[in-house]
C-alpha cells in the first residue's frame, strides 16, 4: 500500500498566502499614514493661523503667515546696506544661540552623568545631594541667572554657567535612577562570577541605565533650549534669543515668531539626531 504526499512549494518561492499577509506592507503603508496626517495636522496649523490673524487684525498681537515668511527673507539677506538683523543674519544669529546650547549642555551632561553615576552607587552621597538636585532643578534659569551676572560679567561665561548649571539635574537625576534601579539578578550573577564592584559598574550597570540616562540627556538639551532666551537676556546679540529679546523691546512679534520658530524647528532636528544616536547606540533598549 502506498501513500501519495502532496509536493511541498518550492522554497525559494513564497506561497501566495505569504505574500499576501496583512502585515506584508505594514511598515511603509503605516510610514505614509505616520506623513499624512502630520501633514494634516500642519496645514490645519496654518489655515488656523492664517484665519486668527485676518480676524484680529492686528499684527502686532498676532503677525500673519506672510509676515513672519517676510522676516525670514528680510534676516537671512542683505537689504539696502542693511544686514539681516541688529547687523547679523538670522543663521548667524541661529549659529550662536546653538554653539551657547551645545558647550552648555555638554558641561552640564558630563556633571550630570558624573554625579548621578556617585549618587546611584554610594547611598549616603545620594541622601546629601539629592535634595540639592532637587532644589535647583525647582528654581527658573532667570532666578539664578542675575547672580552669574554679579559673578562673571556679562560676557559668555554667565551664559554658558546658566546652560550648564539648567542641564545637570535632568541627567543626573535619570543617571542615579537607572544606576540605582540596575536588575539585582544581572548584578548579583556579574558578582557571583568574581567581577568587582568596578567591573560591575562598568559591564552591568552602565549598560543597562544607558536607556534612561539617554532619556535625561534629550531631556537636558531640551531645558538648554528652553533657557537660552533667558541666557541671552543680557548682552546676548548675536544670538536668538538676543534677537527674540530686542525685537520685543519693539514689538516686532513677526520678529519673535521667526525667533521662536528658529529654535523649535532646530530643537526639532537635534533631538531626531539623538533619537537616532540612542538606536543606534543602544541597541538593547527594552530589551533587558
């Protein structure tokens, strides 16, 4: 007696029912409706815009589309022997307010990973110094801003110790977290295995805290950007935050709309860059 077995598909060839799953065109179909409606979401913005101000009309309230697109042309461009704004094109303007956040932000994460890797490994400099994280972490950049003035002048310095000093406790406060809240299983099988409390740190901890250090570090950047319009309150041309600034004094909202675009659009832009850094680094995350 024989049995006859159906012939199996060839395996190069995927089965009809393969290639006609419905999770087939999922990632880019999902990719165009992700465009789309942020598409949306923006030309509602604008239609919304646009339909305020031609309902206020009055531009110094609130500047229309158009002029804002004006000041953009106007400060990027030279214009009868006038240069852009205050002298300084708007990316130049842009150039300097993000070399302030970059320099700031990079002191501050270094002493933030720095004091919240101590705190989350040493109990008792964790109970002495939280509170002090905590407490400036609480206080606005303008609060604490006025006395680097009295200190340091009205140069770069208070600037860049404003930046530095508003991005420390995110990342320190993310750091000693995940530092502190490492697996205990992971921890104890390292030390079981004769690895020190160093090596520990070093092959254990530190890889898995690196998700919500990265978290704290975007956070960190992003009070940078929130603080630099207060960095540059003083003395702060060239700058965006100086051109936000001077063009209030003036009531230029067209001006300071251009501004506060300027630095969202670029906040944008830095914090995708670090997105991307974060998956590429950590390719773990989520995993441990």
């Amino acid at each position: 007696m024989t049995t006859s077995v159906a012939p199996a598909p060839p395996t190069g060839r995927p089965t009809e029912a393969a290639s006609t799953r419905p999770g087939a065109l999922a990632p880019s179909g999902g990719l165009r409706r992700r465009l789309a409606l942020r598409l949306l979401a923006l030309l509602a913005l604008y239609l919304l815009w646009e339909i305020t101000a031609r309902a206020m009309r009055n531009p110094t309230f609130i500047p229309s589309p158009a002029a804002v697109w004006h000041q953009l042309v106007v400060t990027s461009s030279v214009h009868d022997g006038v240069r852009g704004y205050s002298g300084h094109l708007l990316i130049e303007h842009l150039g300097v307010s993000l070399r302030r956040i970059v320099i700031g932000s990079a002191i501050g994460i270094a002493g933030g990973l720095v004091l919240g890797l101590l705190m989350g490994t040493i109990s008792w400099l964790r109970v002495i110094t939280e509170p002090v994280v905590t407490f400036v972490r609480a206080l606005p950049p303008l609060a604490y801003f006025s006395l680097f003035i009295i200190w340091f002048g009205i140069d770069e310095t208070p600037k860049l110790w404003l930046l530095s000093i508003a991005a420390l406790p995110p990342v320190a406060v993310a750091t000693a977290a995940a530092v502190h809240g490492a697996p205990t299983g992971l921890v104890e099988a390292a030390r079981a295995l004769g690895a020190g409390k160093w090596q520990t740190t070093r092959d254990v901890v530190l890889p898995s805290a690196l998700p919500e250090i990265f978290t704290g570090i975007r956070l960190a950047v992003g009070v940078a950007y929130s603080s630099v319009v207060a960095a540059e309150t003083i003395n702060g041309v060239p700058g965006i935050g100086g051109m936000i600034r001077d063009a209030q004094r003036y009531s230029q909202t067209d001006v300071v709309v251009l501004g506060l675009f300027a630095i969202g659009l670029s906040g944008l832009l830095i914090d995708a860059l670090l997105r991307v850094a974060e998956n590429r680094l950590i390719p773990w995350r989520g995993r441990i």
